[in-house]
DNA sequence: CTAAATACCTGATGGC
DNA sequence: TGCCATCAGGTATTTA
C-alpha cells in the first residue's frame, strides 16, 4: 500500500483515537514482522501517547518512555475498528483502548516493522539518515541540483533514495517526472537546474494534492476508518502503459528501472 | 564512495 | 477448476 500520502492518511486517521489516550495493552499475535516485534513493545502501554507523528513512511507512537517505530512495508495497514469486531488473519498488532476500539497493524507481506525505541526516535538508526521532508521547507530545488551533481544513477531511483528525500515511492516518482517533462532513466547527474526546479515543485504538489484526497487506493489499502481511499483515478501514466497520455495522446510506455515498473510518456518527457 | 543485486512474504491475477 | 508463473505501492542489507 503505502505511499507518503497514505500513511500520512493513516496517521491522521490513528491520532484522535491515540493522542494523550492509555493504551490498556499491546497484544502481539505474530512478531515475526521484517524484524522482530521486541517485548519491550508494551511499554507503549506503559504510559499515554503523547504525540502521533510521521517521519517519512514511518508512523512513530511517543509517550514519556519511549517510541514505537511503525513501517507498513508494502501491504500493511493501520485500522481503528470495535473490539467487538473479530481480528482478521494478518493481524499482528493489536492496541487495546479504554474507549473498546482497537487498532490493528494488518500486513499479509510482513515487510513492515513494529519496534520500540527508547531515547531520541531521531537517533535511531532507521531515522538517523534520512533526507528531508518532501513538503518541508528545506527540500528545494536548489537542495535536488546539489544531490544530483555527480550521481549516475537514473533521476527516478535518485528521487525514490529515503536518504535524498524521504517519502517519494513508486508511484508518485512516476507521476512527478511525467508532471516534470523528465524521462526517469536521465542521469541524475544531466538534470539542468531549472529541471531540478520543475522536479521538486511536481513531487511537492503531487504529494500534497493526493494527501489532500485521502491517499491512492491500489489493491488493499483500507484507511484507518476502514474505508478505501480514492485517489488512484487521477494518476497520469502509472499503470496506464498502452493508454494514450492524456496530454499528447502517444502511449505510455512502460520500462523496468531497479526493478521497479516505471511509465512514461516518450514525447512529453525528455 | 557509488551502484546494482538480493532479501524478506503473501496474495491477486492471468494463461493454460 | 486447478496449477503455475508473474507481479505487487518498500527499503535495509549485501555484493561488486
């Protein structure tokens, strides 16, 4: 599932029900996640959450003790239901409220993470080098020539590299670089600064366009009300290879970049 | 240092 | 209907 703007959907989705609220307990029905859920996870339920936050695709639970680092890899979720409705398979995580809601990790992948950590969340080694905030003021254009200078590397693997910018995956690294007029194989190192311009100014908007939508829905993201998001309409040339762009009307192509399918438009980009 | 390959895992899909 | 191959939104880690 998730992009940036579905698990900034999720997070905003979770904090009412965990802002300043007692977990009454973290039940783990299956630790064995990409790495393994610690025991020390129920210190989360030691004392209230005390802020909801996001860095990145990482979804961070603080409270006076310590933070819980959540990652939903490539089919997770996070899901506020009753208790009273039953679990389903893929569940792993569970945190029990007062107010007899629950919220469920669900991710049949098991790509995502659910730790603890204790001290600065920052300093933790999954944090500590990760690039800037795509919508935060110091991911500029000026900041995407500098990291291009020298890198080889095809400008759509640049952009998707969490430690340049965070948060930027496969979909919308697509998107951004049809919205750009850059092919995705151009060599990092060959964009011109206006181009650097053009890139950063598309993956901010496109971001903050579809966070405001609630998010893409591809296969089995459920928001954190339970409901579907919505979004995945207005994509421009991911998963449409063979459609006509919709600005010139050549087809999308469709080509396999560090292993990830990437589309584009052969005459709008260059 | 950079860049590319590998690893983790289940489920949906399409061809035969 | 079943079986098999292929693909899937991520990213840390290993290898070159």
């Amino acid at each position: 599932m998730p992009e940036l703007p579905e698990v900034e959907t999720t997070r905003r989705g979770i904090e009412p029900f965990l802002h300043n609220k007692q977990i009454k307990s973290v039940q783990v029905h299956n630790s064995s996640l990409r790495w393994p859920v610690p025991n020390t996870i129920t210190r989360l339920a030691d004392a209230r959450v005390q802020h909801v936050s996001r860095r990145g695709k990482y979804i961070v639970l603080t409270n006076k003790l310590g933070s819980a680092i959540i990652h939903l890899g490539m089919s997770g979720s996070l899901r506020i239901d009753k208790q009273t409705i039953p679990k389903r398979k893929h569940d792993h995580v569970e945190l029990l409220l007062a107010n007899k809601h629950v919220v469920r990790f669900h991710d049949p992948r098991r790509f995502g993470c659910f730790l603890w950590h204790e001290g600065p969340v920052e300093e933790h080694p999954l944090l500590a080098k990760l690039g800037p905030e795509p919508l935060a003021n110091q991911f500029t254009g000026e900041y995407l020539f500098t990291a291009t200078r020298k890198r080889n590397v095809p400008i759509k693997t640049l952009i998707m590299n969490s430690q340049v910018v965070v948060g930027v995956g496969n979909i919308y690294a697509s998107e951004a670089l049809f919205m750009s007029g850059i092919r995705p194989g151009k060599a990092a190192k060959r964009l011109s600064r206006r181009e650097a311009d053009a890139l950063c100014k598309q993956i901010r908007d496109v971001l903050q366009k579809s966070i405001e939508k609630g998010g893409t829905t591809l296969r089995d993201f459920i928001n954190s009300d339970g409901e579907p998001g919505y979004f995945a309409q207005s994509l421009f040339v991911y998963g449409r290879e063979g459609e006509p762009c919709q600005t010139c009307k050549t087809p999308i192509k469709k080509t396999v970049m560090a292993q990830r399918s990437t589309f584009y438009c052969s005459a709008c980009q260059s």
